[in-house]
C-alpha cells in the first residue's frame, strides 16, 4: 500500500504529466499555424508521450492500491501566445526543469518511506526526465544560436524533422 503522502505526491505528479501533454499540445498548435513543420510534429508526438508518463502513473497508483484522480486543467496561467520560437522553447526547457524538481522530490519521497516499489517504478522517470532535459536544452542552444535568421530557423525546423525521426526509430 501507498502511505498517505506518497499518494498525494503520485497523484500530484499524474496532473502535472497531464498538464504537461496539454502545454505540448497548446506549443504544437502555435507552431503549426506558423508553418514549422518539423517543431510542430516533434510537439505534437511530445504530448502524446506526456500523456504516456500520465497512463503509467494512473496505473501505478491504481495497482497499488491509492486512487488517481485527475484534477481539472487550467492553462489560463500560461502564456499560450509565446513571441518566438527561442521563447517557446525556453519555457519548456524550465518547465522540464521544474518536473525533474518534482520527480526528484518524490524519489526522496520514496526513500523516506521505505516505498523501494515506488523508489524502483520512479526510476524510470529519472531516465526519461535525463533524456528530456538534454533534448529541449540541445534544441534550445540551437535556436539561441540562430536568432531570427529565417534561413537558419528554415533549416533548424528540418534539422528538428531529422532529430524528432531518429528518435522515433530508436523507439521501435
Ligand atoms: Fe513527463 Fe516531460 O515530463
């Protein structure tokens, strides 16, 4: 069974994957009316696997007994409407940032309740919050390079084509 705390603290991480797939997708659909074609499949693949990181906790806690529920979301506080590209991805690398914080939060969560099930299922969040960090960073550093170069930001969309493929296949 989850102690009372650790089952806040799941569930509190479930909407924030929840949250985080629907901020993807609002990014996918700015991008998309602005003709990047690569960025806009790269986002919208991204909250699909938001909503994958969501699923598994959803089925975590249920399996272990707590009960998932998913709160409302209300994106009214974000800026939905971003400048620019560099903007954009500089919000997600910080929010990417704040996630790895709470999932760092909940392994040490975890370890204070002697929860090694838990401890052991979040490991797998760590992993993917490494992987993501570094891609949206690496994209980041790309964009910053760039600036407003439409040139450049042509290219940089098909380089995100390229990027957003392979990782694709390396999945299947
Ligand atoms: Fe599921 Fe991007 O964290």
């Amino acid at each position: 069974m989850l102690s009372k705390k650790m089952q806040i603290g799941l569930k509190d991480q479930l909407n924030r994957e929840s949250e985080s797939s629907q901020l993807y997708l609002s990014m996918a659909s700015w991008v998309e009316k602005r003709g990047f074609e690569g960025v806009c499949e790269f986002l919208y693949d991204h909250s699909n696997e938001e909503r994958t990181h969501m699923l598994k906790l959803m089925r975590y806690i249920n399996k272990r007994g707590g009960d998932s529920i998913l709160n409302k979301i209300d994106l009214s506080h974000e800026e939905i409407k971003y400048k620019c590209l560099k903007q954009l991805f500089r919000k997600l690398f910080e929010h990417e940032k704040k996630i790895s914080h709470e999932i760092n939060n909940l392994v040490e969560l975890s370890l204070g309740d002697k929860d090694f099930f838990t401890y052991n299922f979040l490991q797998w969040y760590i992993e993917e919050q490494v992987e993501e960090e570094t891609l949206i960073k690496m994209i980041l550093d790309k964009i910053e390079l760039i600036g407003e170069d439409k040139g450049g930001l042509y290219l940089f969309d098909k380089d995100i084509k390229d990027i957003h493929n392979n990782k694709k296949n390396k999945k299947f």
